[in-house]
C-alpha cells in the first residue's frame, strides 16, 4: 500500500504444512493471527538470515500376515 502498511491475507482457513518454515524464517504467523485476534498490532516481521530447513516424509507400510 502507499500508505507503508503491510497486509497478511490467508484464504486457507488453516496453515499449510509449510507455515513452519515461515515461523522459523521470522515470520510467526500463529503468534500474527493470536495478536490480531485479541486486538494488538502484530510485532514486525524481522527476516532471519542463514536459516536452513530441510523436510522429508517417511512412508511406513504394514502387510497384514
């Protein structure tokens, strides 16, 4: 906006699996949406640098014997 303000916008009615990466990459959106929630402006979104998240899935199967 012109005015300087910063909008956060979430369609999802939930966070996504990947909502993680944005809180430890400095933007804690649970703690955004709590703020707004009680009527506090949210603190600023201070980026962290050098922050590597890695992500895997691990698939498990059971054969009924």
């Amino acid at each position: 906006r012109k005015d300087g303000r910063t909008f956060l916008m979430e369609i999802n009615p939930r966070l996504g699996g990947g909502a993680v990466a944005s809180v430890h990459a400095g933007a804690d959106i649970p703690a955004m949406i709590i703020s707004e929630m009680f009527g506090r402006r949210p603190a600023p979104v201070v980026p962290k640098a050098d922050v590597l998240i890695k992500r895997y899935f691990e698939e498990t199967v059971f054969y009924e014997a």
